[in-house]
C-alpha cells in the first residue's frame, strides 16, 4: 500500500454515498484526492432504510448492478392513524438497497478514479494555512498526521464537524431532527414488492413508521419522530410498541439508531477551501428524510468543481460557490419547498391525517400520484398546492 502523502489537492471527509461520488468526480477531473473514512470499513454499520427510487438511482449512477438490490418496490400502503388504508404509486418502480454492498461498490469507483482511500482514519483538526492551504490533522493505522490539501469536502454526516470548523453548519435544532430507530426482522410475512408508512401520533409523533422489505421474510421496519417528541418518549419504545403489534414474534437480526436532518437546506454549502455534501449539508429531503441519492448528486457536483477550480489555482469560497448556485437551481429548491410541506404535514392532527386519507380513498389507486396525495393534504393552503405541482407535474 501506497505510504500517505503530505499534500493532496482535495481531501474528502467520509466515505458514504456522497463523499465517495464526490472524490470520483475530484479525481476524475485529474487531481490528487485522499478520501478518507472513520470506521473500519465502508458502508458499516448500515445507517439507513435502504429505500431509493428507480427514477432517482436511474439518475445518479452509471450503470445499476443486480447485487445493489435486495427487493423491487412497486407501490405504497400507507395506514392513517384510524386504520384506513390507502394503496398508492402502483406503476412506480423503487428499490430496497444492500447498503453495504453499494457503499463499496461507490469507494471502488472512487479508488478506480484515482483517490487514494484510507479507513479508520479520523479528521481531529482543520486550520486554514497561508497561501491557499487547509492543513489537516489525522489519525489512523499510519499514525497522527498534519497533510495540506487545496480544498476539503466534508462528506461527515449529519453532526459534520468539519461544517462547524469553518462554520457553515450549525447544530440543527431538536425540533428539526428526526430521532430514527430501525430493527431488520426476520421470520415474518409481508408483500416483498410494496413498502408501508403508517402516521399517527401514537405511532411516530412528529414523523412515520416505514416497512421496508427486503424480502417476503426480512424487512427492516422502522421509525422517526420529531426531536422534541423524542425528550418526552423515545423513538425506541414507539418501535418496540409498533413492531408488536405489527409484527409479533419476529426475530430481530440488526438494531440502529440515528438522527436524520430535516431542516431547511443550508443556504451556503462553501467557504475558503471547504464545501460541504449529503447530510454535512443537509440535503436529505425534509419532507421524507431520503438523502442517498441527493448526496450523490451534490457529490458529482462538488467534485466537478473542486477539480475545475484547482485547475484554475482559485479555492476562495467565491469560486467553489459554483457548487451551491448548481445546487440551489435544482434539487436544493426542491428541497426549500419540501421543508414548506413538511411544516404543514407535521401540523396536522391525527383527525386531519384520517380526514384526508378517506378523501384519497376516492381516488383510484393508479391515478394516486404524489401529487394528489400532497394536494388532499394541504387542502387549507392553495399556495403550497401550485408550489408542490411544479415538484410532481
């Protein structure tokens, strides 16, 4: 193995989906990358639901690879707090994802690339250098080091630490944070090609319970609510409780527990030599809290730019802020009004939820579109109608 260098042109903090498509594109643009990653190996421990839409997969990757799937999606029920029941999305494809396998397959593309990989190495420190350098301090199997690099990507997650260093990522606030637990269970039976959602306040106050199959046996079932909910009861005892009666005497095979931001997206992704992708960033979708295939796509695009803008010998904030405006055009206004949504939907009472689930009930299930469902949701506010129609029409 290849001993460090002291100097790279780009470092990438964190090796998930966004990092690694980031230092592929950094290092497809010709330059030197050190993409780096704190556990001791990529893509574990899983962190994640595992689901992805065909559409938004299709976008983001080259070519899909049979061994990434678990499951084809095709439809959603989603249960209201009453029970009723309403089947949607019935001609939209969706995947359920190995997360582990598809988190390496994109660090390989990277390595492929040309970026220089390293696991169990930590970042502890970021100082900004004279004349245009971010001097860095390491720690890993080769021991604590200080390497240069011309521009950081801080691909860190939702508690970025090389966000707060250069302080464009605040802590979010409880109140937009989603306290999530998973379990994957095995030894139960369910429809292996639709997922479920069920709402409700004795359910997941604040957010959902997703069922997500990977099979006709294994599913990973799951929660988030809102982070205040969660100082007052925990996100696991809503889980215990709904796997229960949902699915009594599963075996449980895994167990995970996170935050997932689902805050507005950050207004400014850079500064001097330092941009930020994926959760770092908040750019999972607030409405939902998917973030994979965002952060892969923010990760092309700062790649992209960095590489141009070292080519070009500028790394001022001014310069890699092409990366924001690109992203801002697209999924970040996207992800604006999502947040808009998501604020009215978290407002709703169970009778609110129950209310508009008997209205979508009138609708047939191959005409029930996102769309329509967020339009019986926000009958109260016809602004926000017409907004969403330009995200789902």
């Amino acid at each position: 193995m290849e001993a460090m260098k002291e100097s790279y042109d780009v470092l990438v903090v964190g090796a998930g989906p966004g990092g690694s498509s980031a230092a592929a594109a950094a290092a497809g643009g010709g330059v030197s990358v050190l993409l780096v990653e704190k556990d001791r190996e990529v893509g574990v421990p899983v962190r994640c639901a595992e689901g992805v839409s065909h559409a938004g997969l299709e976008e983001a990757v080259e070519r899909l690879r049979p061994e990434w799937i678990a499951s084809e999606i095709r439809g959603a029920r989603m249960v209201a707090p009453d029970g009723t029941v309403v089947d949607a999305y019935p001609d939209d494809r969706g995947y359920i994802l190995h997360r582990k396998l598809f988190d390496a397959d994109l660090a390989v593309l990277a390595a492929e690339a040309g970026a220089v990989l390293r696991t169990r190495t930590f970042v502890s420190n970021l100082e900004r250098e004279k004349k245009n350098w971010q001097m860095i301090t390491i720690s890993g199997p080769e021991g604590e080091k200080r390497i240069r690099a011309r521009i950081v990507i801080g691909a860190d997650g939702v508690e970025s630490r090389v966000g707060r260093w250069v302080g464009l990522a605040p802590p979010p606030v409880p109140e937009e944070m989603e306290c999530c637990v998973q379990y994957t269970l095995a030894g139960i039976r369910l429809d292996p090609g639709r997922v479920e959602l069920h709402f409700g306040s004795k359910v997941a106050p604040g957010g959902y319970a997703w069922i997500f199959p990977k099979s006709a046996t294994v599913a990973n079932v799951g929660l988030g609510i809102s982070g205040g909910y969660n100082r007052i009861r925990r996100a696991g005892e809503y889980l215990t409780e709904f796997t229960g009666r949902r699915f009594p005497g599963a075996s449980v095979l895994t167990q995970i527990a996170g935050g997932v931001p689902v805050a507005a997206p950050l207004k400014q992704l850079t500064a001097d030599g330092v941009m930020l992708v994926g959760d770092a960033a908040r750019q999972a979708n607030p409405l939902t809290g998917g973030g994979i295939v965002n952060a892969i796509l923010a990760g092309k695009i700062a790649g992209s730019v960095a590489a141009d803008a070292i080519r070009e010998g500028d790394f001022s904030g001014n310069r890699l802020a092409a990366y924001t405006r690109s992203w801002n055009r697209g999924l970040g206004k996207e992800g604006r009004l999502s947040y808009k949504i998501k604020r009215v939907v978290d407002s709703l009472s169970d009778d609110d939820l129950n209310k508009t689930a008997r209205l979508l009930l009138d609708i047939p299930p191959e005409r029930l579109t996102g769309f329509q469902l967020f339009k019986a949701a926000l009958v109260k506010h016809p602004k926000l109608i017409l907004d969403a129609a330009k995200i789902f029409l």
